[in-house]
C-alpha cells in the first residue's frame, strides 16, 4: 500500500496513491476542513499558535525551561497533555473529522521528552492519582487520551510513532506505553525521513527494529518517508527498503516526486524486450552493441532517433543522453538530443 501525506486535497486522490492522509491541523497551528475522501490527520499535542497565544498551555521542566522552538531540541511548540480545555478541543476536531472520514490518524501524542511536564497542573494530578511512579502517571494520561479518541473514530486508527524502536525509549521520553497503545490502535505510523537517502542501512535497521517490537502484536506498522525533492532513484531505493517490513509506505509533502518514483518503480519491475545488437533500418549497420535502458521501455525508430513509448520524466533524460544515439553522418540530420526531445514530448514529473 502506498499513499501520500499532504496539505493539497486534490492530491489525496491522485492514482498513484491507495490512501491519502489529509492535514487537518499541522504543528504550526493551520487549520483545514476535514476531507470526505481523506484519512484525516490531526497534530495533537504539536501545535505552535497555541503555545503563542497561551504561554499557560506549554509544557515546562523542572527547570521552568518550556517546550518551545527556544530550545535547540524543538522543532515546534508543544501542549500539555493535562489541559483539559485544549483537550476538549482536540477531541471535537478528531469528532468531526471522524464524521467526514471514519478512519483517523493522530498525530504528535504524548509528552514533548523526558522531564516534562512538571507545571502545576501535572505536579497536583500526580499528586493526587494512585501513582506513585511518575513515568507511569504519564502513559496513563496519554493512553487515556487515545482511548477517548479512539472511541470517536468509527473506522480505521493510526498513531504516528518517534523513530525509536529501542525498549522503553518513547515510554521514557513522550509518555507512550506502546503494549497499551497497540491494543487501541490499528495501525502506527513511523516517519524516518531523509533529505537524501543516499544510504538505507539505518532505515533497515530502525524498520526491522519496530517489527521486532511488534511481534506479537497485530497492529499494522507503515513507514512514512519524506520525499520533498529527494532524488528519485533514491526514494525509489528507499521504498524497496521499506516495503520489505512494513505494511504500508507513505511519502510525506510532495506528491509530484513521490508518483514520479512509484512511476519509476513499476517501470523498473516491467520485463521487456532488449535490443543489442541493435538491427537499425536505413542501411546503417554500425551501432553501439547496448540496449536503449534497463527498463526495456525504448521502442520506436523514428527515423532519427530510438524514442520512448511513455511521457518522459526530466530525471530520465540523463538516462537518453547515454543511451539514445544519432545516426552516422550522412544519414540523418544530427540534431541536439536535449533541444529536440523537449520539443516532441512534453515533460512530467
């Protein structure tokens, strides 16, 4: 299964994809209406507008140091789990969006890391809980969270996951116990994202870690891979990485690049007939002893050139420049490949 994450509806729709996960509320605070044809996705305790309007929502250590983009380990602002008000209100969005769409996705649940939070507020519920271990006072709040969110969702739950597989890590660091949270949920979601992916060793190894975690449980376990204009042969390395140990691989941001690699990927796992050596007409009897490219997908003569028979991709005229040749002198006119191409087929990508 393959799918996109995405902030533009009309992509959650585009072919290429078996399921869209539409952005409700992000982790700057943005709003959108929820999708009827969309897994709707919603940042719970991520929410950066929030934090700035009401410094008493923030999460705060015993340091007093808040959970804001401040610090140098934050990439957003976060919300106490404990407040109540702001719960009320991530369970009404999670509401309607389950309205719209019966499956959901949650997204940004528990703590912002380990030491927070110790406001007030949570410094009173612990005192006052039947807890006398702090951390477990924490998943329980975050485990009840989900069961009330959960009990709004009529279809399909997904839960996006830290990219830490180690044992305990995310119940000491977010608050999340993950035996708890794999009998509420149906599928989580694990982002481990890469501006290159020019190595995939640590996505073997953090992907076979979760589904050894997991073992034992039946909840699905997808990858989400961030596909803002990373090299498609990379992304496309990338996916065959994933797809080996998860249930689902979804790209997150751009939806162009992530169909161009599945694009790719289909065509790399087509057979199709070589051509070497090449029997070219036109008396011509020298060519290079090659075939046209590796996906077999080169077909027509068109009296100057071996063309393809499907739209072309701007990553694949590298590919043409090596592989596509001009005839000798004398037999045709010579033309420049990466001036004539562009002009007889128009470009996708």
């Amino acid at each position: 299964m393959y799918g996109v994450v995405t902030r533009n509806a009309d992509e959650v729709e585009w072919e290429q994809f078996g399921r869209g996960f539409y952005e409700v509320k992000d982790v700057t605070g943005r709003a959108a209406q929820p999708l009827t044809n969309a897994v709707n996705m919603i940042s719970c305790f991520g929410d950066t507008a929030a934090a700035n309007s009401d410094p008493q929502l923030v999460p705060v250590d015993d340091a007093g140091n808040r959970a804001t983009r401040d610090q140098r380990y934050f990439d957003w602002a976060y919300i106490c789990p404990t407040h109540q008000k702001y719960q009320t209100g991530l369970l009404e969005i999670i509401s309607d969006s389950a309205e719209a769409n019966p499956a959901v996705r949650l997204d940004d649940v528990g703590f912002p890391r380990e030491g927070y939070c110790r406001c007030e507020r949570c410094t009173r519920l612990f005192e006052t809980s039947d807890h006398e271990d702090w951390p477990a006072w924490r998943a329980d709040i975050i485990t009840e969270f989900v069961e009330e969110a959960v009990k709004l969702i009529p279809g399909r739950s997904y839960l996006t996951l830290y990219p830490d597989p180690y044992p305990s890590h995310l119940y000491e660091r977010a608050g999340l116990d993950l035996d708890a949270l794999s009998e509420l949920i149906d599928e989580f979601v694990i982002p481990l994202y890469d501006i290159h992916y020019a190595t995939t060793y640590w996505l073997e190894a953090l992907i076979n870690g979760f589904q050894t975690r997991f073992a034992d449980s039946t909840v699905s376990l997808a990858v989400e891979l961030y596909a803002v204009e990373v090299d498609i042969d990379n992304l496309v390395q990338a996916t065959n990485v994933a797809e080996v140990y998860a249930d689902g691989v979804y790209f997150g941001y751009d939806a162009s690049n992530a169909a161009a690699a599945l694009r790719r990927k289909h065509a790399d796992n087509q057979s199709g007939e070589t051509y070497g050596p090449w029997h070219i007409p036109h008396s011509v009897t020298t060519a290079k002893n090659r075939c046209c490219s590796s996906k077999g997908n080169l077909r027509i003569w068109t009296g100057y050139w071996w063309i393809p028979t499907r739209a072309v991709e701007p990553s694949d005229l590298a590919v043409f420049r090596e592989n596509v040749y001009e005839l000798p002198p004398g037999h045709a006119p010579r033309r420049s490949l990466s001036n004539w191409l562009p002009n007889r087929y128009s470009l996708s990508g």
